[in-house]
C-alpha cells in the first residue's frame, strides 16, 4: 500500500485514499463485515487485469502466476464471504501476503546492500504483526484494520513531504 500510495500522481486519489484510512481506523468492525466482498471483488478484478496485461504485454511487469493465484483467493473469500469464516481466511490472505512482501523487501535490501534502520524496523513490526493475525485471524482483524488505516495516513504524508521537497 505504502508503494503504491507514494507513486500516485493525482492529489485528489491521495485525498481519497486518506479518507478511506479515517474510515478505517474509526469503524473498524463495520468494515470487517463488508472486507471479504470489497477485497475478493478487488482481487478478481485486479487479476483479469493483470492476466490480459501479461498475456498482451509480455515484457510488462505484470506476473502471470501471481495473477492466477490472487483470483484464486479472491474468488475464494467471494464464494465464502457471509460466512464467519471468511474474516479468518481473509487474515490469512493478508498475514502471508504481508509476509511475502516483507520478504522481498529483506532480498531487496540484502542485493543492494542499502539498508536503513528506519526499513528494518518497518520490515520487522510488519512481520511480528503478520504472525499475529496467523495466530488468531478473527480476533486480531478489527486491530489490523486499524493499523491499515493508520499506514494509510502515513504514506500519504510521506508522499506530501516528498513531493513538496521535490523528490
């Protein structure tokens, strides 16, 4: 979330994003309910885009596999989303892909020898954050959205700073 927000171009997404990080952290729960429809709908969606981008454009860098495998997904939480358990499915979805991401950026850091201690603390709460919501989805998802919402925010001041700076 952080990257994309950072590469935005439009002020106007960066302002609807941030609204959307309010929202989050002030209605959680409400959120959850709706969470498995948005986010498999949102992974479905995003993943026949990728597919026709990587099949049309094979030297873009869409990833044809992590296509197939994010429809997967959101198809799964779609078909199981008014039941109670897609909350903890959709945990599980977002700990490992959090996880996965963390490990990128650890690879990242190693081949370029660039690492800053502010990433490593990132890197770090990110992962211990992740293996909570493994541990206990349900109970841990509310938290989770609360901090989504918050990171949200912050990316987007970053993006503030960084662009007024001229970076």
């Amino acid at each position: 979330m952080k990257k994309f927000i950072l590469t935005l171009e439009k002020d106007y997404m960066v302002v609807m994003l941030m609204a959307v990080g309010v929202l989050l952290i002030l209605f959680p729960d409400q959120i959850s309910v709706y969470a498995p429809h948005v986010v498999g709908g949102g992974l479905c969606i995003f993943s026949i885009y990728n597919l026709f981008v990587s099949l049309k454009y094979p030297e873009s860098d869409a990833e044809l596999g992590q296509s197939l495998i994010s429809m997967a997904m959101g198809a799964v939480l779609l078909l199981q989303a008014g039941d109670a358990a897609a909350i903890d499915k959709l945990g599980v979805i977002w700990a490992v892909r959090t996880l996965s991401e963390a490990s990128m950026e650890i690879t990242e850091m190693y081949e370029h020898k660039k690492a800053r201690v502010i990433d490593i603390i990132e890197i770090t709460i990110s992962a211990a954050l992740a293996v909570l919501l493994l541990m206990n989805p349900f109970h841990h998802f509310s938290f989770h959205v609360r901090i989504l919402g918050i990171e949200i925010l912050i990316s987007a001041f970053v993006r503030r700073r960084r662009k007024s700076e001229g970076q």
